[in-house]
C-alpha cells in the first residue's frame, strides 16, 4: 500500500511534465541518480555578500537591518513554488528580465520539482544561481502542508534560538571617571554592554521573539521613579501570517513598508551602492517584526493586513515614549523635578543613550501615537499593484524646536498627517515603480522610475524624486542623497552591464539639488555623484575589482571671516582595489587597498589611506578564525574612511579610520555543537602621535582603544 501510494504522489508531480523538461531534468541530475532531490545546502558569507551589494559605506546607514533580513532568508529559504515577485525582488539579485523569465517558467510548467531545475530557467547564470542558492528552497506545500497547533511548532522545530553578548571597552571613557567630570556627565553604570535575544520563528507562518539590551554605561536597576526598569531596553513581539483571510497580525514591535519608502519604511534597503539597479526599487514587504536592538524607527501597537480578493488592507495602531530634550516655558532645559511649566520638546532624541543623569531626564519624555491604514489593489496576474494610505501623528508635548535660518522648515507642533499613492506596474521586461505623498504643513513629497533589463547582459535604472522642504514624516526612508527624505530634488541613473560570466561593470550617475540650506552649506546648493565599479572572476576562487567614487558638491568656505557664509566647490573621490581569494575550502584571504581624497577651492588637497589584510579560517566546520591587520592614515574629517569589519552573528561592526595608526582585529568561532556556538572577538585602535581619544565624555586617556565581545547561541 506504501508503495503504491508513493508511486501516486511521483506519478502526480510530474503529470503535465513536458517531454523537454524531463530531458532537462534528466540531463542535470544524472550525477545525482536521475530522481528529483534538493540541491546541497549551500553556505554564504553573509557579510562578504552584504559588502558586494553596499559597495561604499558610511557611517549613518542600518546594515544590521541588511543582514537581518538576509540571516532570516538563509536560516528560512524563500520557497520558489510559492515566492512573489516582490519576494523575488526583495533579495536584490535578480534582474527584472531573470524575475519575468523565471515567473514565465513556472506558469508554463508548473511547480519546480528541485533546485537542480533553475539550469533550465531562460536567462538564469551559473552566476546568478549561486548567488540565490542559499536563499531559497524548492518545496511542494501541497504535500507538505503542516497542520499543528502554533505550540507544537513552537516546541517541537529546530527553529528558535537565544542569543547573549557581553561586550566592553577594556580602556576606561571619561564619564566612568566620576572626579573628572560634573554630576550629568557622569556614567551611572558599568562599562559592559549586555545583550540578550530570543526568537521562533517559521517563514510565513509566524514570529515570536523579544530582545533586550544595556549599552555601555548605562544602569541594570529597578527605579520606576527613574524610568529604569532593570534593562534599559525592551522590545517583544508575536506575528502569526497567512491564517486564511488574515495575510500577517503583528502585536508588539514593528515596521511596516509601503510603497517606496516615503511615508514607512522598513527592512532591508540599500540604497545608492555597488548593486546599481535592483536597489533603486524598494519591494513592499508589508508588516515586519521588529526585532533590532537600535531603539528608534520602530513602532509599538499592533497592525494586520486582512485579504479580500483583490485588495489588502492594513490597519495599524502605535504608542511609544520617545526620547526627547523638554524646555520650560522660560526656553530652558528642565530636569524631571522642574517640568511643570512646558515649553514643548525642542528636539527629539536619537541616540538611545541613557549613561548619564541628563540623559535619563530626557527618556521617555515624549508621548508619540501613530494611527494609519494601507489598502493595495492587485490586478489577476500581479503585474499592477495599487496602494493608498492615510497616516496620522500625534506628540505630546508638542515638538517646539529653536527656530535657526537652517530648520525653519523642520516640523513643528503636536500633529501631523500624510495621504499618499503608490503603485507598480511589471511589463515586458520593465518595472515601474511610484510613490506620492502630502503632509499636513502642504508639502508634498514624490518618488518614481523603473528598472528594466534591455536585453541578457544590459540592466538599467532611471529614478526621479523631489521632496518638498517643509515635508515630514517620521518613518520615511526613501532614495536619496540627504538622510532625510526633505528639501531634496535628483535624478539618479543606474546601469549594469554583464559581457560574460567572468566580468561584470556596474556605474550610477546621481544628480541632487537641494533648494534650501543643508547642514554645511548656508545656501541653496546643487551637486553630483558617480561611481564605477568593474568586477573579474577568472575563477570560482578568485574576485579581483576596482571601484571609483566621486561627489561634487558645495560646502561653506573655510575660515570666513564675512558676516554672510559664501559656498565653495568641494570635491571628494575614493578609490578601492580588492582582491577576494579562497586559496583552499578552509582558507581565504581579502587584500585591500582605499584611498580618498578631498578638495575644496583654496584650501590644500587633503587625502587619507588604508591597506589592509584579511585571513578566514575554517577548521572543519567546527572552528572559524577570521583576523584583520590594517595600516590608515585619514588626518582631516573629510577624508575619513569607513571600513566593514566581521563581527558576531547581528553585530555590524563599520569603524571610522580618521588619524593615524594601526587596527587590527581577531575573531573565533566556535561551534561547540549542532546547537551551541560561541564567539570571542578582540579587537583595538592604536594611534600615533595622540594623548587622548574622542572627547567629552566617551575620551580615553592614551591612545589605544580596545574592544572585547563574547556571544553564545543556542538553537533548540
């Protein structure tokens, strides 16, 4: 009976099967015994991978986002038989003509049987497959399909993991140095940084999980009066997804994206980086739990996305306590027991900080409600999408900020709202792409262009935005030069070009202009950005590139001594040579070479360097040693350079080189087990010709810094 049962279910899967599919199939899995199987569990570096997409870092970006989403769709394949365009488009790897081919593919001829299947995709590249291979999965739901109860996933699967890191400067900062400074700048804790996380989770199916963390500095104490409530951290949620009508529930902690990211804004972006064209689009991933450490951009409530044919809705509700500096009505800052007289906040805190007494005054001291709804038509073959919101925010006190020439347009008072459109639209081998929104204050914001493949070995991107000065909303995070989503016009132009699968270049052209003042320039400005990059293979153990930046852009001359700030053109390139090479399966080394240099009218060229090398061992699966030496010399602020560093697993580290010295880091991992794996890291600065780093209250006396981080996780 078993027997025949099985030659059913065989039989099943592969009725309908073309003549030249089978030949195909036939054909690749003859290594494998002509049956149909999964592909080997392919192993990815992460941070490598992340790094061939960023291309150039900076300081303000949220990598720990990018490898956030990534670690989830490697620990959790996306299933191809299933997977939507927009799943397909979210990991940044597929062109737009790869996307519309294998979609083509898998209408024709049904569910994909294995892995081995992709060979048979039109426009698919052994490149191409590599890359998505430890993404993705090949799964027959229908056979699959699991019917237990939510605890018994929960209890029984070997998907939930704990995490613990202890992290601490060896060196003391000044704020624990309680005689060398006054009361509020004094740190009130210890030096370590205690994190700790929890998480089950399935793939569209559901989510639970908290996370809490005490930075360095900062108290474990139970002090309600003080607002300590024993971390100083705390963020949790539950989702459940796909359960019928009820598309994704999230109570708790979450983000939610929309459209292309102006009015919310979530997950994994990048950007303007070395991946030129699939960045330029954001994919609507709707709710997302939040599961970060970063105490800002993230909302506290509860969302749902209900299904009714053709539309989505999603609705969603938050209340949290921001950070913020309060003033009394006579414009001065107040402490907890003087604030009965208020003048508004005059500014909301970012940092997350709470090591000091003056800190602490300023937690949680501004009440934030978000209220807002999402509704997205989809036509029957997915190719236009649709989507309207209505956002609306609410502050108590009211955000008073200190009126300045500079932001004057900043929002002000105790409401907003924000009424948008977006849409997408596939056709061909184009997808276009769209978002508008308008605020409360009557500025309005807009963003739009389309990705395209030309044909196999040319993709291009053409994007347009222009952000009104006054336009506010507090969850955007859509393309553009500034950090912000206002006072910014451009055009940016992407292109990819892949002649063989041994060489690829990929370049971008950005034109910005900025119709108010920005931060270092007291003037309407205007300015541009290009980058190249070319990228060579000549085999599967060796990747050599070159890449060129260059921004033009005017700042505010040097040493005026004018009443009236007058602009002066500035100019900064960075040039990087590296070479990836895995001499052997257990060793790899990375050799790097980057050079910035900046000018600006009628000052002296300022320039700044770092060489360094990287060794990557790997002892049987078992033990991961991975090592750094670097040499730097970047004296001036605008030719300091920002260099990505292997961490612990969801700890980016991205150091700034600026002045002169050595870095060099070591990092072991350690696999104890199927379920246990350990971390140690040690990692330290040390600069020439300094008596002192930093300043205020993180300066260490002498000129090195040092840096210790443990980890454990345990997967049960």
């Amino acid at each position: 009976m078993k027997k025949q049962l099985c030659v059913q279910i065989v039989s099943d899967q592969w009725a309908g099967v073309g003549i030249r599919r089978i030949l195909l199939l036939f054909l690749f899995l003859i290594p494998t015994f002509a049956y149909p199987q999964s592909a080997p569990r392919q192993e990815i570096d992460l941070d490598r991978f992340t790094q061939d997409l960023v291309g150039s870092l900076s300081g303000d970006a949220r990598y720990d986002a990018i490898l956030e989403a990534l670690f989830q769709y490697y620990r959790d394949p996306l299933n191809l038989n299933t997977a939507t365009r927009g799943e397909l488009e979210s990991l940044y790897i597929l062109s737009p003509l790869q996307v519309k081919s294998f979609l083509n593919y898998r209408e024709k001829n049904g569910f994909l049987l294995t892995e081995y299947e992709l060979q048979a995709v039109p426009e698919w590249s052994t490149e191409t497959i590599e890359r998505i291979l430890p993404f993705i999965k090949v799964q027959d739901n229908g056979l699959n399909s699991d019917t237990r109860s939510l605890w018994q996933k929960v209890k029984s699967d070997d998907n939930n993991y704990l995490i613990v890191r202890y992290q601490r400067i060896l060196e003391l900062q000044r704020g624990f140095k309680v005689n060398d400074t006054v009361k509020n700048q004094a740190f009130l804790g210890s030096p370590e940084l205690i994190y700790t996380r929890f998480r089950s989770y399935q793939k569209d199916d559901y989510s639970i999980g908290f996370t809490t963390q005490k930075d360095i500095g900062e108290q474990v104490k139970w002090n309600p009066g003080n607002k300590q409530y024993g971390m100083d951290f705390y963020s949790g949620h539950f989702a459940v997804f796909n359960k019928g009508r009820l598309k994704a529930l999230n109570v708790g902690d979450y983000q939610i994206m929309i459209g292309q990211g102006l009015v919310m804004s979530a997950g994994f972006y990048i950007g303007k980086g070395a991946e030129t064209v699939t960045t330029a689009k954001r994919s609507n991933t709707g709710i997302r739990p939040y599961t970060a450490a970063l105490e800002t951009n993230f909302l506290r409530g509860a969302a749902a996305t209900l299904n009714f044919g053709r539309f989505d809705f999603t609705p969603f509700y938050s209340y949290r306590l921001l950070d913020g500096n309060i003033a009394t009505g006579d414009g001065s800052t107040a402490f907890a027991n003087q604030r009965n007289n208020f003048g508004g906040a005059t500014s909301i805190q970012l940092s997350g900080f709470h090591r000091t007494q003056a800190e602490l005054e300023d937690k949680e001291t501004i009440k934030e409600q978000v209220v807002g709804n999402y509704i997205r038509y989809s036509s029957r073959n997915q190719n236009l999408k649709i989507g309207i919101n209505a956002i609306y925010s609410h502050y108590n006190p009211s955000i008073n900020r200190d009126a300045t020439n500079f932001n004057q347009f900043y929002f002000k008072g105790n409401e907003n709202y924000n009424l948008g459109a977006d849409f997408s639209y596939n056709w061909q081998n184009f997808s276009f792409f769209g978002e508008y929104s308008h605020n409360k204050a009557g500025a309005s914001a807009a963003v739009g262009g389309f990705i395209a493949s030309l044909n196999s070995i040319v993709d291009m991107a053409l994007l347009f935005r222009n952000y009104d000065r006054a336009f506010y909303s507090s969850y955007g995070n859509a393309f553009g030069e500034a950090s912000t989503n206002r006072n910014e016009r451009g055009v940016y132009w992407g292109i990819k070009i892949t002649p063989s699968r041994k060489i690829n270049f990929a370049g971008y052209f950005d034109k910005f202009y900025f119709p108010w003042l920005t931060t270092r320039s007291d003037a309407p400005t205007d300015g541009f950005e290009c980058f190249s990059r070319i990228n060579f293979k000549p085999t599967k153990k060796i990747l050599l590139y070159a890449q060129w930046r260059h921004q033009n852009k005017p700042l505010n001359a040097v040493n005026n001594q004018t009443t009236i700030d007058y602009l002066e053109t500035s100019t900064t390139d960075n040039y990087l040579i590296n070479l990836d090479w895995k001499a052997e399966k257990w060793v790899g080394t990375k050799s790097r070479i980057q050079f910035t240099q900046f000018k600006q009218n009628g000052q002296p060229t300022q320039s700044g360097f770092v060489i360094f090398q990287d060794l990557d061992i790997d002892i049987n699966k078992k033990v991961k040693i991975s090592a750094r030496f670097a040499l730097f010399d970047a004296n001036d602020y605008n030719t300091r350079i920002y260099v990505y560093e292997k961490n612990v697993l969801w700890a980016f580290s991205l150091p700034v080189y600026y002045g002169q010295g050595v870095r060099d880091y070591i990092m072991v991992q350690y696999n104890v087990n199927r379920d246990l794996s350990i971390w140690l890291r040690l990692a330290r600065f040390e600069y020439r010709n300094v008596d002192k780093i930093s300043s205020g209250v993180n300066e260490i006396a002498g000129n090195s810094k040092t840096d210790v981080t443990l980890q454990l996780k345990y997967d049960f």
